[in-house]
C-alpha cells in the first residue's frame, strides 16, 4: 500500500489524481494517453472499466460525461489504495 509521502498530485486538464513516485514516468504517460489518444467523440452513458488501474479512464470518462454510470474494477490493491 501506498503511503501517501510516495504519492504526487498530478493535474492535467481539469483531472486531479494522485499517482505513485516511484511510477511516476509510467503514470503520467497513462494519464497523457488516455486523455489525448482515446476516442472521445461518443455518449457514454454506462461503462465498465475492468483494470481500472490508477482510475484515470474513469475519472477522464467522468469529467466529459459526468451523468455517465461508470464501475471500476482493479484487482491490485496498491493501485487503488
């Protein structure tokens, strides 16, 4: 589990999540991916995010459609807590 001394805020385009130091690289790149290379361009209303990971297609899916019914599922503990 991560403490939260080894988490960084990280803020891009309006999402705030935290992501772990010393993934700090990998996570970002996540994060960049998902908001900048990722379809975009249809309604979501409902979705299941299965590897939901550090959350941040789920939180990027929330902040576009905010009425959208969104479950994330993440198996790893340290990835989520």
């Amino acid at each position: 589990m991560s403490s939260l001394d080894d988490l960084l805020l990280h803020e891009s385009d309006g999402l705030h999540l935290h992501i772990r130091r010393r993934y700090q690289q990998a996570e970002t790149m996540i994060v960049r991916e998902v908001q900048n290379t990722y379809a975009w361009d249809f309604p979501i209303t409902a979705a299941l995010d299965v590897g939901a990971h550090i959350g941040s297609w789920t939180l990027t899916a929330k902040q576009k459609y905010p009425h959208a019914q969104i479950v994330a599922v993440e198996v790893e503990p340290e990835n989520f807590s």
